[in-house]
C-alpha cells in the first residue's frame, strides 16, 4: 500500500462546531481570488483573533477544527480587498514546501469549504436562501428541505506496467516535457476498477488487467480526491487523441523522462513503482 492508513494530519482535529466560544489566537485560513492570505515573513498562516484584528472583514466564515489546541477558521474576504501589512496572498500550490505540512493541508480543505460555501449561498433547487446545519457540513433550504454538501469528484490514477515498464503521457494541457500516469474522472453509475479500465484505453489506446489500490490524495485543485491504482498491461496499440493527450509511451523504470512534482499522487505513485519493481 503506497500510504499508512492512518490519518495524514499529525496535529490537526477535524470538528465542524466549536466546543465552546473560541477566543484569543485562532489560524486564519483567508482567501481571495483563490488565493490564500499568508504572513510574507516566512509564509505562515495569520495567527489573529479574528481577521478584523488585521484590518479586513470576511464575507463568510467557517470554522474547521483544532491544530494544535487553537481553533482553525475558513474565510472568504472581498475580491478586492488589499493584503495587509506584512502580508501577501498565494497560490497554495506555490506555499507547498514552505507551510507546514498540516497547514498545507488544512489549507486544501479550507478553500474548498469557502468555494462550496460561496456557492451555495441559495439552494438550488428553489432559490431560497440556504442555512447552516449544525453538526454536519452541509447546508439546507428552510423552505424545500433540500441539503447540499461540499462536492467531492473522484478521479482514478493510475500506473500502468509492461514488464519493467511505465506507461507515460504527455497532457496537451501541460507546460514543458513533464509526463505523468493516466487519470480521469470517476463517471456516474461507474465503479472505480471502470473508471481505470475506461480511462487508461481512452487516452492511450491500452487494454489493462488487474488494477490495485495503492492509495490516495485529497486535490483541492479545486475538489479531487485522487484514488490511486496500479494496473497490468493487457494488450493494444499507443493512440492518443492529440488534442486531450499530446503523446504517450513506454519508459523504462531506470529512464524516467521530467516527472510530476514530490506532493502529487502521480509522482509519489511512480517513486512506488520505481523501489518496488526496479
């Protein structure tokens, strides 16, 4: 199995109503644009009371558990509000290696309850106004009863072998020569073994055979969860599209071309590979 099944947070609480009032020092996870409000001193997350200390006031917030015994918050400020003093706002793939790993991750979490937020203010059915739930991370119509959630889209990603050797595509989407595993999103009424099966022969023109869980990865880039397989190659020719995928091939495990980046499930996937089957 590529992770441990326990949890990936190592100091982190997961709550969705606050035990009691919260008060003094609380991490702020702010956002604008998508971007993610940071302390330019060495990238860390605002520790404040509260984001008016700073001298901005969110549209909405939400609150998300404990790190470290101080309460974590979510909040979504004015597209045009100016980063204070002292502060800046980022990308949060750009603050990757600099944050916390935590942090990092809480902030994946964050921004993706403050876009699920955002955008159900009113329901979707009616057109009424939404409200909190308590005790669930969901919102409701008081008028139609109906519930939405954060959404979640499930994606496999897969590592297909021949041998001592790696299946690699080039997306047409993709900057520069990186090639990365195949994977596609999970299709309604499909099972995830489907969805590898599907995506790995409409992208590269492959037939597999026994796909493995390996693992996976929340992707808040905006709302994946990665589900991680490696799979047998079982027949077919390389064809790709030329318009989804620019080009893929086989590799062998000692000549691996330019690779996805360390936090990704791909690269941690194919580094699986390489130690287990070189």
């Amino acid at each position: 199995m590529l992770y441990h099944p326990e949890s990936i947070y190592r100091r982190y609480i997961y709550q969705i109503d606050p035990d009691s009032e919260c008060s003094g020092e609380c991490y702020w996870f702010c956002f604008s644009h998508g971007d993610m409000l940071v302390c330019a001193d060495g990238l860390h997350v605002p520790l404040l009371g509260s984001p008016e200390d700073a001298g901005i006031s969110p549209l909405r917030k939400q609150y998300l558990g404990l790190l470290d015994g101080k309460p974590c918050f979510s909040a979504e400020l004015p597209p045009e509000v100016k980063a204070p003093d002292g502060m800046q706002f980022m990308n949060i793939r750009a603050t990757h290696g600099f944050l916390d790993e935590d942090i990092y991750l809480i902030a994946g979490k964050a921004v993706q309850i403050v876009n699920w937020d955002e955008s159900h203010q009113f329901c979707g059915r009616c057109g009424h106004p939404t409200e909190y739930v308590r005790g669930e991370r969901a919102k409701k119509c008081p008028v139609c009863g109906f519930m939405s959630f954060p959404r979640l889209s499930p994606a496999t990603i897969t590592a297909v072998l021949k041998g001592k050797q790696l299946l690699l595509t080039q997306y047409a989407s993709f900057m520069g020569p990186m090639r990365t595993i195949v994977a596609g999103f999970v299709e309604p009424g499909e099972t995830l073994e489907e969805c590898v099966h599907r995506e790995v022969f409409e992208e590269t023109g492959i037939k597999v055979k026994n796909p493995r869980y390996l693992g996976s990865q929340p992707w808040p880039f905006p709302n994946s969860l990665m589900i991680g397989f490696i799979a047998d190659y079982e027949s077919g020719e390389i064809h790709v599209d030329g318009k989804e995928i620019a080009g893929a091939d086989w590799f062998d495990l000692d000549k691996l071309p330019d690779l996805p980046p360390e936090l990704s499930i791909a690269r941690k996937i194919i580094d699986w590979v390489v130690k287990n089957y070189s």
